[in-house]
C-alpha cells in the first residue's frame, strides 16, 4: 500500500510521519541503518507516482543525496 505524500502541505516532517507507517517496512529499516559507512540509501512512498510534480519527485529523490555526496568525498569514496 502506498502513502500519499504532499510536500508542499506538509514539508518533510508530513513526510517522515507518513514513511514511518508505510507497508515496506525492510526499505525503511534499510534507510534507518545505523552504524553504516556512508548512509546511502532513502526511502520514500507514493500514493500514486503518475501524479506527483517532476518537481516534487526531484526534490524527494535528491532529500539525502546533497550530505551523502560530501561524506563519501571526506571518506574517500570519490575523488
């Protein structure tokens, strides 16, 4: 079952309110991993991802990348 999400209504924290009590309970435990490297993975669902702004969908899939990018540079994951 997927959860609607709205970010412009309900920003980020609508949106880990709505994660916490989805049905894909092992992603989210993968997103929740503690004692991990790099945290390289985030987890998000939607209602119905035909209807989501490109936007909204950009911003969703970019909400960790900005942080991983610089800790796998300092790690030296990349160059």
């Amino acid at each position: 079952m997927f959860r609607d999400i709205n970010i412009k209504s309900k920003g980020i924290l609508g949106w880990l309110a709505q994660a916490k009590t989805s049905d894909f309970t092992f992603l989210e435990r993968l997103d929740e991993m503690s004692d991990r490297y790099v945290d390289n993975c985030d987890f998000f669902s939607l209602e119905d991802p035909e209807n989501i702004a490109d936007k909204e969908l950009y911003d969703l899939l970019m909400t960790e990348y900005p942080n991983w990018l610089k800790l796998a540079k300092i790690k030296k994951l990349l160059p």
